[in-house]
C-alpha cells in the first residue's frame, strides 16, 4: 500500500487490462474492477483520455463508458470539465445498507422458490473454494462471485426495474466489501446463514424469507461498520485500503 492506494501489482487483478475488438461491455467490467479494487480511487479525477491510456480503449467508449457510470453514480460529475469516482465514505456505506435493507429482502421474497437451487448450490461452493483470501485476485473474485449469488437470489422475482435496481446495489456493495475483505482477510458473514437461507427459500414462504435475508443484511452491517470505526485507517474522508 501506499498512502491508502493499491499499488499495482501482479497480485492486483486489473493491473493490465485486455479488451479486444473495444468491447464496451468488457470495459465497462474492467473500469468496475478497478472502482471496487481502488486502483481507482475514491475521489479520483477521470476522463476519456485517462480511460483510454490506462485501459486501452477508444476515447469514444471511454466518454460513453463516463456517462453509463455517472447515471449509475459511480462516477459524479462536479462540472462539464471534472468527472471523478464516487466518493466511498461512511454516508455511502450506511446509505447502501439502508436501499439494501428496504429493497432486496423484498425482492428475495418475491422470487421465493422460484430460484435455481443447483445454481446457487454451485456459487455457494464456489466461495467457499475462494477462502482464505490470499491476495487481490482472490479477493476480487470471491466478490464477484457473491454478487452472482445474489443476484440469482433476486432474478426470479420478475420484477425487472427491482432487480435493476439490485444490480447497482450489489455493485456498490462490492466496494464496500472491498474494505472488508482487505483489511479482516475474509467475508463479512458465514456461509451457515446462507445455508438456512437456502431452505427457507424452499418453504416459499414470503415473511419467512423477508426476515432471513433482512437479518444477514443486517449482521453484515454490523460487521462493516466495526471494521470501519475500529481501523485507523479509514478516519478520513475517503475509506481507501
């Protein structure tokens, strides 16, 4: 580390990005990684030529790529000169967990058993082969493949515009993980209440449902915000690993 900041590294898992053929969707991926993994840095200025140099794509995907981010608000445009990534800060996460807390336990009950069970049986295992978290390429996918998870538990509801919505929240939610994973080494709850999860899921029973996944969002708050207030590192404006 230096000054907060990820050093790039061969550990660090979009340290040389490949984009072929300027596929806007595989840059789009790209730029998110490095949102999550702080190699863009909260607060960072960017711009076409910034995107362009560090990532290897066209100026054209780069300025479509801006306006897709600030739409989704991880960019924020401060004028028509200045684009930088979304600050992450304490409001941010607090306010991340509130929309979570509200939306996707409701979501989750409106998939009920409707979800695929032999999908999420897969993902589950496939976290637990990620941990222990070894190193940013590790750390990067076990996020992403927690995303996937949960997202197949809200995909079924057949509600687009909420499961829109819970995309973004899962993608803002792997930022905020970030500084979890990095700083404790592992994930903020156990895969026990995923498991219980899973079973309550197969009940179909809404209420059931609601409480369950409200209580792991729940647990984990607590979890991050501990993390927060008891490292040193993140008293300042900008929780930076």
């Amino acid at each position: 580390m230096n000054g907060g900041k990820i050093i790039p590294s061969k550990d660090n898992p979009v340290t040389k990005p490949t984009i072929r053929n300027n596929d806007a969707e595989a840059a789009y991926e790209i730029i998110m990684d490095a949102i999550v993994t702080q190699r863009l840095t909260p607060s960072q200025k960017v711009s076409e030529n910034i995107f362009s140099d560090m990532f290897a794509i066209s100026r054209t995907i780069s300025r479509n790529l801006i306006e897709r981010l600030i739409a989704q608000r991880f960019l924020v445009s401060l004028s028509p000169r200045v684009t930088q990534v979304a600050p992450l800060t304490l409001l941010e996460i607090k306010q991340n967990f509130v929309l979570r807390k509200i939306f996707i336990p409701e979501i989750v009950s409106l998939a009920g058993a409707r979800v695929d069970f032999r999908k999420l049986t897969c993902l589950s295992e496939k976290i637990q082969k990620l941990l222990p978290i070894t190193d940013d390429r590790s750390a990067l996918r076990l996020l992403k493949a927690n995303k996937e998870l949960n997202l197949a538990f809200c995909d079924p509801s057949g509600y687009p515009l909420l499961c829109d919505w819970a995309h973004q929240l899962e993608n803002t939610a792997m930022r905020i993980y970030w500084l979890y994973v990095k700083t404790k080494k592992k994930f903020p709850y156990d895969m026990d209440q995923q498991n219980i999860l899973f079973e309550i899921m197969k009940s179909d029973e809404p209420e059931k449902i609601h409480k369950a996944v409200l209580d792991i969002i729940i647990r984990s708050e607590e979890r991050i915000l501990n993390a927060v207030f008891s490292h040193e590192q993140f008293y300042t404006q900008d929780l930076l690993v």
